[in-house]
C-alpha cells in the first residue's frame, strides 16, 4: 500500500510504516506536493494511487472528491502508531478507495454513510476494532 503523509506528520512516523513494508511518501519531501495546496496533494495522490495520512481535518472537506482513502489521525493518542498500523494491516490499496477513516480516543471509525434530511446533515460511522 502507497501512503503520502501531510505535512503535519511527524518524519519518524515515515521511518516506522516503512520498516512495517509500506510505500511512503511524505509531503515536505515529494517535489510535486511541497508548498501545493491541499487539492493538488489531494490529486497528486490519486494519480500515485496514495492514501492520505493527516493529524488535522484539512483533508475532511476534501473526502467527497475521489480519492484512494483519507485517513485523520488524532495528534493526541498515545499509541497512534500501533492504532494506525493495525487499521492499516485491515486493508489493501484497492479497498482504501473512497474511503474516510477517523482515528480517535484509540478507536477508528469508517465513514460508511452520508445523508441529508431538508437542512440536516447525516453522518454514520462504523466502529472498527482496534487491539
């Protein structure tokens, strides 16, 4: 699976998914992506067919677009690293597609469902089992 971290990923998260056999690119040092906006990450992405990793909502607004997976992390989990190797070892590149992954209070929820009712607007998450 290829994996293009956000900028506000720290590198030694990089260090860490590629000894555990993924493809990583990180924004500041891909030559395409460093100072483009989030669309233009956001497509550079696709056509590498690359999951977005990010530790802020930047991405959230863009899930809507097609994508190969976006995955929030939250910046204050103790062990986001595990948490984000195991929601990562559940799934291939091609299963990542459309997808929108939010790992929060070491739990990760899968965006499955998107619906509006006159001026509400719906969300429905399913849980995904994290060890």
């Amino acid at each position: 699976m290829r994996l293009l971290l956000d900028e506000n990923v720290p590198i030694n998260l990089k260090k860490i998914l590629s000894r555990a056999g993924f493809d990583v690119g990180h924004v500041l040092y891909e030559k395409k992506c460093k100072g483009k906006s989030d669309i233009e990450i956001l497509e550079y992405a696709l056509k590498n067919k690359m999951s977005i990793v990010s530790f802020d909502s930047d991405f959230c607004s863009l899930r809507k677009r097609e994508h190969y997976g976006i995955i929030k992390v939250d910046s204050r989990l103790k062990n986001k690293e595990e948490a984000l190797l195991e929601l990562l070892k559940m799934y291939k590149t091609e299963d990542m597609k459309e997808k929108y992954f939010q790992i929060d209070r070491e739990k990760a929820f899968l965006e499955i469902k998107k619906y509006a009712r006159k001026r509400h607007f719906f969300k429905q998450y399913q849980k995904i089992p994290i060890p």
